[in-house]
C-alpha cells in the first residue's frame, strides 16, 4: 500500500498552567498539498497589510486580535480554507475545570503536559500508513526539562497506539508560517463558541462573534461548542477532550 505523506501544522489556545483561562486547546491542520491554501492565505495577508498601512507591523492572522480594520481578511482566511477540495482538521479543546481533568496524574510538569497532549492529537490524526510531518507553534522549553518537543512528538513511532509515522517534526514562530495562523483562526473560531455558550458574558467581542460564526456557518452546525465531526472530504473535528 502507497504511503501518503501529510504536513499538519499545530497551534495552541489559552493556557495549560495554572490562570483565570478556563479552556486550553490545541488545533491540527493536516495537508498533502498546501500550495493552494498557502497562496489564498499570502494574498489575503498582502491586502490586510496594505490596508493597515503603518499599523501592519508584525501582524499576523491571530483570532484574538481580530479588528474591523482587518476582519474582512480573516473572514476570507476562513472562506479560503472551506473552498478546499479536501481538507483535515481537529479542535482538541480542554475545560480546566472539569473534574475529570487532571493533568498532574499523568506529567511531573505543564510542559510534560502539553507535549503529552500534542502526542495524543497528533496519534489521533494520523491515518494508518500515512507518514506526516509536523510544524508546531514555538513554545520555549523550560529550563532544566530533558524533554525536547521534537523529539518527544517523533518519540511516537515507538508507541504502538500509533498507526502512522512522524517522519519529522519543527518549531516555529507562528510568523513564519501563515498556515499555522490558518490554525490559529479556525482554533480561536471553535474555542471563542465554546466560551460563548458556557460563560456568556466573557464571549461579547463583535468582531469575535462574527468570525466565529462565519466558521460554524460554514460547516452548517448550530453550535461549534460540542464534540462534532463533519466526515471526509473535508474533515472538521471539534474534540471536547476528557482525558484527563
């Protein structure tokens, strides 16, 4: 059987640690070609850029820091995204104050946690005998941890849970590359719903709003804040994770 070889890209949202942030999430996007994707998503970064003027320094597709200025761009980040023929991607999305989460029982450190998690989202996206390649957010490892990021995603080859391969695995600054800020967006999205429908009066932004509901539109859910998949060609994953 022919190997097919996929890049997913991974971002982060909220935090893991201790905080008055009650969600946690994580966002794959798995691609075999990206050309496509990566193209809409450099032009609309181009024009958002252009329109910005002097205020477009360092800017990014980043879901908390959607503007009307820039709003139009994002919703056509999104509309880009859904115009794929085929696409993959998975919303793993964590309720701090679940009592069934618990991260301690499993990782000596919040480090350890969130590379155990990204392991679990990573194995849970990678199809039997498909061989990817992950590009993941940068997330500085703590001084004095062992644990390099990489080396513990590649470490899944040897969990025999794993159907697939990781063939090879990068950090990056989420700058660097506009399709993990695809994630980010379609992340935000998911986690923004959520938020909206178990504590209200924190999900007030409109430009929030707005974007999140082009993504839930899309998709034709009423919600995007439960455990949901819309199937192939376009698989659309919203993962409320209780693992623990």
């Amino acid at each position: 059987m022919d190997t097919a070889r996929s890049i997913a890209f991974i971002d982060e949202a909220g935090v893991l640690g201790p905080g008055s942030q009650r969600y946690f999430s994580l966002g794959l996007l798995k691609l075999q070609d990206t050309a496509a994707l990566t193209e809409a998503v450099h032009l609309k970064y181009q024009r958002v850029r252009g329109r910005l003027g002097a205020a477009s320094a360092g800017f990014e597709f980043k879901f908390n820091t959607v503007k009307d200025a820039g709003l139009p761009f994002f919703l056509k980040v999104v509309d880009a995204y859904f115009a794929l023929p085929q696409s993959h991607f998975c919303a793993m999305v964590i309720d701090k104050k679940s009592p069934l989460f618990d991260w301690t029982k499993h990782s000596p450190s919040v480090w350890d946690a969130y590379i155990g998690y990204s392991q679990t989202l990573v194995r849970a996206n990678t199809s039997p005998h498909e061989s990817i390649c992950v590009l993941a957010d940068y997330l500085s490892k703590p001084r004095g941890n062992p644990k390099y990021y990489e080396r513990e995603i590649l470490g899944l080859n040897d969990d025999a849970r794993m159907t697939g391969e990781v063939f090879n695995v990068c950090m990056l600054e989420s700058h660097a590359s506009l399709l993990i800020q695809v994630v980010d967006v379609l992340l935000g999205a998911v986690a923004y719903h959520v938020l909206r429908s178990e504590e209200p009066t924190k999900g007030t932004d409109p430009c929030k709003i707005v974007l999140a509901e082009r993504v839930r539109a899309h998709l034709g859910w009423p919600t995007l804040a439960v455990s949901r998949l819309h199937a192939e060609p376009r698989h659309f994953r919203v993962w409320r994770y209780t693992g623990g």
